[in-house]
C-alpha cells in the first residue's frame, strides 16, 4: 500500500497513462471495477483492449451499463482471459440472462462490503473513478460510493482515474490521495443511461401508489419507468424525504419544486442519503458540494436496521413476476436492464419495520406487448427473491392490495383481482386446481372487471381519515363483519327483514361487481387490508327501466356523521357516468334518515307510497 508523506509529491509520482496502469495487472488476480455510471470508462476500456495479455482475470462489478462488452469477452471473445462474477443482474440484457448466468452472485446489497473487508473475497486491483483532489487531498468518489468505497479501501492495488466532471459528493464518499497507488488522469462525459418508455401501466401504478403515501413519508425507490412515473404523481405531496440506494432525475425535480425536504426522516433529518446516481449530467451537476445531500456506502444505507430508524419509511420496488401466493422474482426487466435482485429485500424488510412503514412493490400485470401474464400460478425456472411471508403492499395498473397477514386462499384473490383482466379467468382455475382456492367457489365476469380508481377518495370526517371506494373482491370478510355488527333494527333498516347470519352468498352480488350496471361502495377506518367497513352503499341496475335501485347500512358508531351522503354523492356520480338514468330506494316510511338522504342531492326526487313502504 501506499505510504503516506505529502500528498501533492505524491500525487505527481503516482501519474501513469491508462496503459501503464493496467499493465500493473497480473494474471490470476481479482479486479473490481467501479460500479454504474460512475464506471471508470478509461480504464475499463484499456482492459478490454489488453484483455488477449490476460490470464484468468477475475471482474468483480457491482451493476455495468456495459459500455465495454467485458461479459461477451469473457462469454464469446475469451473466456481464459475474464471471468465475470457479478452481483447485479442488470450487468446484462434479459435475453441473455440465461446464457450468462453463472457470472451472478447472489447476496444482499447490505452484505456485500463485508465481504471485501474480511478478505473473505480478497480484492487485488480496485479500478475506480473520482473527483480531483480538495485542498486537502480528498477525493470523492462522487455518483458511486455503494460497494466501491470498500472495495477501493481493502484493495492491495487502488488504480484512480481522476475526472474534473465526477461531482464532489458529500457523506462518506471519499479517498485521499495517499488511499490510492497509481492516478490515471483522463477527462471524459459521466455515463448516463438512456431514455425510459413511456409506459401507461406505469402512470397508473403511480397514481395508485401515490394514494398510499403520507405527507412526511421517506422514500426509497428503485430504477426504471414505473418508479419515475411513480414520482411524477406525487408532485402534490409535502415534506417527503429520501434514503434510498438509487439518486435520480425523478428525485432532483421533486427536490427543486419544494416537495422533497427531509424535514421529518426522523434520522438524518435534512439530509438525502443515497449510495449511487444514475441519471443525466443535470443530476450530476446538481449533486456537486451540495450540502443537502450526502452518499454512504451499502453497508450503511442498506442496512434493515438503518432503514428502519426512518420515520414513515416506504419502500417502492418493482417486481418481474409473482405468483398466487405472494413469492416474488425478480430479474432485468426488458425496458429497464438496470433492475436487479441485491438491494431490495433489506428496503423491504426495513420498511416494514420502521414506525408506520410500507413496503410497496410495483408489478406491470404483464409484458409490454401483453402476450405475458406478470401474475403465474407458481413460480417456475426462477429463483425467489422477496419470501411470501415479507410482502406487503402489491400494486399493479388495476389496483392495489395487501397480502401480510393473509392466507393463501386470500392471497390468491387479492392477487387475481389486480392481474390483467384478459388472464384471471386463467389464474382463477389454476389456482382451483392447485388448492389454492376452493373448488365450490365460482368464477363470475366480475373478474374482468376494472377497478375504478377516480371513484376512491379520502375524507376526513371529525378529523378521522376515511376512504370512500369501490368495493373489491378482498372485501369480502370485511363485509361479512360489517353485517355482523350492524344493531340489529338497522339490519331490518338494510334488509327489510331480521338476518341473524351473512353467509359468503349474501356478499358476493356486493363485492363481485362490474362497476357499471353494479356499484357497491365501501367507506373504511384503518390501513389497506386490515380497515373496518363502516358504511356500505350500493346500486343495481334494472335494464327495463334504467333505473338502479340503492341500498344503505351504517355502523352505529358512524352513523349521522354524513357518510351515507358522502356515499351516495358517489354513487350518483358512477350512474351518471355510465348512463343510469336515476336512482331509486324502497324504505319504511318511518326511515326519516333515508327519505332525507335522498333529498340531498342535486336532483328531482319522487315519492310513491306502498302500505308502510316509499318508494323514491
């Protein structure tokens, strides 16, 4: 190693061209290479060019863009002078995952540093990139701090290629001069990746997920469109804060438009903690000395127990494939070749250990072509990245559910209900089949049907949070519940009849809807998958006539606090969208309460009396 004396002497004497340094290389040795767009491309690009000089090179990478093709070296070129052992499957493209998949590693990002400093995987040459020296002899390693730092600090042989463009990023994101052994002195343009699809899918995944999001939160994202399209939708929230692996563009504009502050982590307050940059040279540049913002190594940000220090934590991730029973998978996704498996399940658990934390995984329901269900029976020929048992929040383009705490059966719904309509006919009889689902349970077209998300909407009522929304087929134990604990005169009120028991039967025409001719909506107290149903109103639809009959039920609890109208008011809006030409309700004459709900609305309202019955 280096021995230390004044830096600037030292500097001078370590300068060597990017070939000379490279020829410092020697067969047999394991290189790390610093990771994403902070790849030291100089470098990177000498190697390659000597590579037929090499024997048995071990290529240690966390995540490439593969500007230099080191995996077709070592896969097709020469497979004796490289082999590639990398941790992040985004190093390559999905169509050649499999022909190449021996080079990964599988570990979680969190681990990863250690096992450069046990030397239980032993670094011979680090090949990084940094910024030019502080005054002081400090340089940053700017947009690529993650597993680099530590490869670069327990390496026998530290090669630096100093660029005036890699921004000095704060934190714990440097080297000194004396660190390091030879300097390569080369200008060039910081990688940048290239532009993302506009995905619909992804936008109404955002949309979705944005609903679950707090005001305070602080969020970790992952890469690709359906995470950019997700911070597009929330330009309206407040005082977000980041700790996340990933910085970008997305993050700087809701940094510049006020909306990320950092104010209430809880940890790091004020501060944006993230271990790499991937994005344009605007992000860069905006990350120069910027005191707001500060890069840690892996061990640091990823870690669960870091992460769970956060308040309101959210994790937001994206899944390739799932099955019915939650088991995730993860590999590059064909419109992003930057996903990969080693970061996300230390966000994940985290998350789900911070105080009021979310983990949120992000699924499109299928290929971009739609030829490709994202949603399978059971996961075949692909390794489990996220267990069952840690998945929490799932959100597809048609709705959003939550499997903790769920059984199989109500897994296997959940999930069927937010899978592309055109496959969960498919899905519904293979889970029957594999007993995932009971076999007297029928398949209606509901199943086709689309949730309505511009129906949802949160109302505060006495300062409590509720939301109004469409009901959704994992309603229907809530539901059940709801009926049970009604007083038993506003079953009578509901039903026109007592009704001691409210069998699946009974509920099923309330949660299997179209949203078009049947509407059922729900007001519900409490978090996705575990809230209490404490209003329920709905209509169905008379052909004849075009006309669609409501009905009503409140909880005792909630009752006179203008949930029915709030219910009905939406009620009438879905009608009027879908062409129903009115509402009507039979009720006891004695029923002031209904005969006044029908009142408030903004229409005509007729009466016809029948024995002890109205009919409006």
């Amino acid at each position: 190693m280096a021995v230390e004396r004044y830096w600037p002497d030292a500097y001078v004497d370590k300068r060597r061209s990017a070939a000379e340094a490279i020829g410092l290389i020697q067969a047999g040795q394991r290189v790390f290479i610093g990771t994403s767009c902070g790849e030291p491309q100089c470098l990177v690009q000498e190697l390659a060019s000597q590579s037929g000089n090499f024997t048995d090179l071990e290529i240690v990478r966390l995540m490439s863009l593969e500007t230099t093709p080191l995996t077709r070296i070592a896969s097709e070129i020469s497979p004796h002078s490289f082999n590639i052992r990398s941790f992040y499957s985004g190093s390559a493209s999905t169509r050649s995952l499999s022909r190449i998949s021996r080079f990964f590693t599988p570990i979680n990002l969190s681990a990863l540093p250690s096992l450069f400093q046990s030397r239980q995987i032993p670094i011979h040459v680090a090949l990084v990139q940094v910024s030019p020296p502080d005054d002081f002899g400090w340089m940053s390693l700017g947009i690529s701090v993650d597993v680099t730092l530590a490869a670069a600090l327990s390496a026998d042989l530290v090669i630096a290629q100093v660029n005036p463009r890699m921004p000095r990023v704060l934190g714990q994101s440097f080297l000194h001069v004396n660190d390091v052994d030879v300097v390569v002195e080369h200008e060039e343009d910081l990688l940048t990746p290239g532009e993302l699809l506009e995905l619909e899918s992804a936008h109404m995944i955002g949309r979705h997920v944005e609903k679950l999001i707090d005001d305070g939160a602080t969020l970790q994202l992952g890469l690709g469109a359906t995470p950019q399209a997700t911070l597009l939708a929330m330009e309206n929230k407040n005082d977000l804060g980041v700790h996340s692996q990933f910085l970008t563009d997305g993050i700087m504009m809701l940094v510049s438009r006020g909306v990320i502050t950092n104010k209430h982590k809880g940890f790091n307050n004020g501060k944006l903690v993230a271990s790499t940059a991937i994005g344009t040279t605007n992000l860069y540049e905006f990350l120069h000395d910027n005191p707001a913002i500060e890069f840690h190594p892996s061990d640091y940000v990823n870690d669960p127990s870091i992460i769970a220090r956060h308040n309101r934590m959210v994790s937001l991730n994206v899944a390739t494939v799932m099955d019915l029973t939650g088991q995730v998978a993860v590999d590059a996704l064909p419109n992003s070749n930057l996903s990969g498996v080693t970061g996300m399940l230390d966000f994940v658990r985290g998350a789900a250990q911070a105080p009021l934390g979310k983990s949120i995984l992000m699924i499109p329901s299928t290929s971009r072509d739609g030829q490709i269900s994202h949603f399978v029976p059971r996961l075949e020929d692909r390794a489990v990245v996220i267990p069952r048992s840690d998945v929490h929040y799932v959100v597809s383009e048609f709705g959003v559910v939550n499997l903790f705490g769920k059984s199989i059966q109500e897994r296997a719904t959940a999930l069927i209900s937010i899978a592309h309509p055109d496959y969960r006919e498919e899905l519904f009889y293979r889970a029957k089949k594999l007993g995932m689902i009971a076999m007297e349970r029928g398949f209606t077209e509901s199943l086709h049907a689309v949730y309505p998300l511009k129906h949802e909407e949160i109302v505060l009522v006495d300062g409590e949070r509720i939301t109004i929304r469409p009901a959704k087929p994992v309603d229907e134990r809530p539901l059940q519940e709801h009926f049970y604990n009604l007083d038993k005169d506003d079953v009578v009120a509901r039903f026109y009849h007592k009704k001691a028991s409210f069998i699946r039967d009974d509920v099923a025409t309330m949660h299997q809807i179209d949203y078009v001719n049947e509407m059922t909506m729900v007001a519900v107290v409490g978090d996705l998958g575990f809230g209490r149903i404490v209003a329920v109103g709905g209509y169905l639809l008379e052909p004849r006539s075009n006309m669609a009959e409501v009905a009503f039920s409140v909880a005792r609890d909630w009752q006179r606090r203008g949930l029915s109208q709030e219910i009905l008011r939406k009620l009438a809006d879905a009608a009027q969208d879908h062409g129903i030409g009115g509402l009507f309700a039979y009720t006891s004459i004695k029923n002031k309460a209904m005969i006044g709900l029908f009142h408030t609305l903004p229409f005509r309202v007729h009466r016809e009396y029948e024995d002890d019955m109205i009919h409006l």
